[in-house]
C-alpha cells in the first residue's frame, strides 16, 4: 500500500482528534500544514469591514488611475472654463467702456452743438440789433413817427393844405364826400400798425430747469419774430412811400408839369449843404434779404423825397387860414367896374381886412409893393417858371429877395388897387402865363386827403 492510500484510509478517531471546534457566527478557515490541520476563524463583521476596505481602496485605485490618465483633459477643461469666464468679463467691461466712450463723445458733440447755437444766437442778435438802427432810421428818414426821437417834430415834408373846403364856384364849396371823408378816417394805417408795434425783447438763457434744447429754440424763435417785425416793417414803409411818391406823380401829371424838366431845377435852401459824391453801390450777389430790401427802399426814399422837395416848390397850399370862399374866378367874367368881358387872371376870396395872406408854397419874394391895379402886391418865384401873386394887400409883411417858406405870412388883406372891397386876390402863374390856381388848389386838397 502506498503512503497516499494509507493517508486517505487514516483511522478517523485519530483525525476527529485533531480537529478544532468550529465557533458560530463567523466565517472559519481550515488549511493543513506539517504541523497538522490549522483554521482561523473571523466574524461576520470583520469580514464585512474587510471586503468594504477592499472595494474602497479598488475604488480610490480607480479614481487615482483615471486622474492619472485624464488629469490632462480636465485640467484643459477647468483651464478653458475659467479663460471663457474672464473672456466674457473682460467683453463686458469693453462694451462698458464703449458705451460710456459713446455717451461722453454725445454730450461733448452736444455740448459743442448747444455752444455753436449759443454763438449763433449772439451773432444773429447782433446783426438784429444793427439792423434795427438801420430801420429806426429808415423810419426816420421815411416820416414814420416810430423813428423820430420824443419831443422832436417830424422831418418836414412839404406843408400841404388841409382838407378844408375850397371853392369851385361862387356859391358851390368842394370838401372831399361825407362817405369818403369818413372811409379816410376809419383806414387803419398799415405803416402805423408796423411801426407801433412794441421792441421785442431778446431772451435770455435760463439757467433752471427747462431743457437747452428748448431754451435755445424758443430764443431763436423770438429772433426770427424779430427779424420778421423788422422786414415786415422795411415793406410797409417801402408801400407808403411808393403810395405817396404816386400821388405826388399823379397831381405833377393833373398839373401838366414835366417832372424831367422839374427835377433838372436847382433846389432852393435856407441853409447851404455840400460834401463830397459817393454814390450808392448796388447789393453784391451775396447780400441777404434785408439789404437788398433796404437798397429798395433807400431808392424809394430818395425818389419820394425827391417829389416832396418838387411839391414844396408848387403852390398847393391855401393861401389864407380862413374858408377859401370865392367872390370871383379865373377866366372871362364881367369887369366890377366897366361891365364888360375881360379876363380875370386869378381868384378872388372872401376876406377880412387885416387877414394874414400866405405863401402857398416855399419861394423867394421877386416883387413887394405898389403893382398898378394890383394895389399892394407880393409875388413869389417858385422855381421851374412857377410863380404866385398876393394882390389888393393893405400892408406887406415881407421883402424882395426874401426867402419864405409854405404857409408863411406875405401880407394883410386890404382893398388896394383896383378893387370893390376887401378880398384877396390869387393868381398862379406858369412861366409868365396865368393859370387856374382852382387846379393846384385841388391837387394839394387831394394829397392831403390821402394823408
């Protein structure tokens, strides 16, 4: 028998000897050694503890091999999050930035568009204010009482009659119509409406709450109402001058005088004037519209100055205070005192003795004293051949060479001469040639109507 079959056919009371016990609740380990069958016995808990040790350390020795081999990967990742993060800060903090470039850029843009206005509206003021000299003297120079200081009397145009009746016939007075008379009176005056009109008042740039912007338009707004008063007015003293010198042209025509030939005629002064020419330029092409509507209306003004120093010379006035009554007209009558035709060369008016006889217009005394059958008589030389004649006076105020102006008092009425009674005889005379004086006499009522 060999030594494995004597060991497997060991009597088994001597193996049952050597067992040890088995204790309960634990797991026990048996394994043979030379010395004999051994165990080791561990508890339920001891075994649980171990195999959690166990599965903890795979699990760490998981981990610690997947970092190993991913470190580079997560590490990029956290890398690149972190870099997106800043990113994204540092884009915010530019847009910031631009934004806030952008809005500093508006307000200096703002604020220089509110400083060039600013100066604009200063320049434009200015340039309104040289203006409305301009125009205070353009009213001056047109007669407009806007432009003529307080307490002073107006530029004189020529002294015109007033709108009293005169005579057309022996019993028959001409005084303008009731419904026209009244139609004159009632005319609103355009010139007086523009030139009355109050100064407007620049404004001036608060400080407080309303908005630059508005502020601003709000000034520029009352610079052009400005700006338009003063056109607006430029234009009605334009018309009312244009509206006279017509008047004045048409009662030149009435007259049948050539205003050529009248203009040719030296003008007549009491005081002497002089300076050296300097003609007027026209406007450049450039100019604005208020200059080329003050060239227009300075050419406008001369011109109707012009015809108002051509009026003063024509015999349009009255030529005593009192009602232009006539006792006797111009032309073929029966003579007081032969009762026959002749010619009479003038007017005869009711009058006072003693009453003021008066010049009719501005002129110098050519004659002043004892004239035939005339009696006591002035005559006064007009210029351009127009001559005017004051008979029948009882005394004469004035002396040959005189220099008087409209409305200036030649001489007393009387009955000197060739004469019935006392009364005031008239004539108008046109280069020697009498004339109907009833024709200037008319003229001069109708421009003073028209006033």
């Amino acid at each position: 028998m060999s030594r494995n079959d004597r060991l497997h056919h060991a009597p088994p009371a001597h193996d049952a000897s050597r067992r040890a016990p088995i204790p309960k609740g634990s797991i026990t380990f048996v394994w043979r050694s030379k010395a004999g069958l051994k165990s080791a016995s561990l508890s339920y808990l001891a075994c649980g503890a171990l195999g959690g040790l166990t599965v903890a350390l795979g699990i760490w020795g998981a981990a610690v091999s997947s970092y190993l081999v991913f470190k580079d990967d997560i590490l990029s990742g956290l890398m690149n999050r972190q870099a997106a993060v800043q990113y994204a800060y540092e884009d915010r903090i530019r847009d910031l930035r631009a934004q806030l470039d952008r809005f500093t850029s508006r307000q200096m843009v703002d604020q220089s568009e509110v400083e060039r206005r600013v100066d604009q509206i200063a320049r434009r003021q200015a340039i309104l204010e040289s203006r409305q000299s301009i125009v205070a003297s353009m009213s001056e120079a047109a007669g407009s009482p806007r432009g003529r200081p307080a307490g002073q009397p107006a530029a004189s145009p020529p002294p015109l009659p007033e709108a009293r009746p005169l005579p057309v016939g022996d019993t028959l007075r001409l005084a303008p119509p009731v419904e026209r008379q009244s139609r004159l009176e009632s005319r609103v005056q355009p010139v007086r409406a523009a030139t009355e009109a109050p100064h407007f008042r620049l404004a001036s740039l608060p400080s407080a709450a309303p908005p630059k912007a508005d502020v601003i338009a709000r000034v520029e707004q009352s610079l052009e109402q400005v700006e338009l008063a003063q056109q607006t007015e430029l234009q009605t003293l334009e018309t009312r001058a244009e509206r006279q010198a017509r008047r004045i042209r048409a009662v030149l025509t009435d007259l049948g005088l050539d205003q050529a030939r009248l203009a040719q005629a030296p003008e007549r002064s009491a005081g002497g004037t002089g300076g050296p020419f300097l003609p007027i330029a026209e406007p450049r092409a450039e100019a604005s519209p208020f200059e080329r509507q003050v060239f227009r209306l300075q050419a406008v003004i001369r011109d109707h100055d012009r015809l108002n120093r051509l009026a003063a010379t024509i015999p349009l006035g009255r030529p005593h205070a009192g009602d232009l009554e006539q006792s006797s007209g111009f032309g073929p009558r029966l003579d007081p005192f032969l009762r026959t035709w002749a010619m009479h060369s003038g007017i005869d008016f009711r009058a006072a003795t003693g009453e003021a006889a008066r010049a009719t217009a501005a002129g110098k005394v050519t004659h002043a004293s004892t004239m035939g059958g005339y009696g006591l008589m002035v005559e006064l030389d007009h210029g351009n051949g127009i001559s005017t004649r004051y008979a029948h006076l009882s005394r004469i105020d004035v002396s040959v060479g005189d220099m008087v102006r409209a409305n200036h008092r030649v001489g007393r009425v009387g009955s000197t001469g060739r004469s019935t009674g006392p009364h005031l005889h008239y004539e108008t005379r046109i280069n020697g040639e009498a004339v109907d004086p009833l024709r200037f006499l008319r003229a001069g009522l109708r421009l003073a109507s028209a006033e």
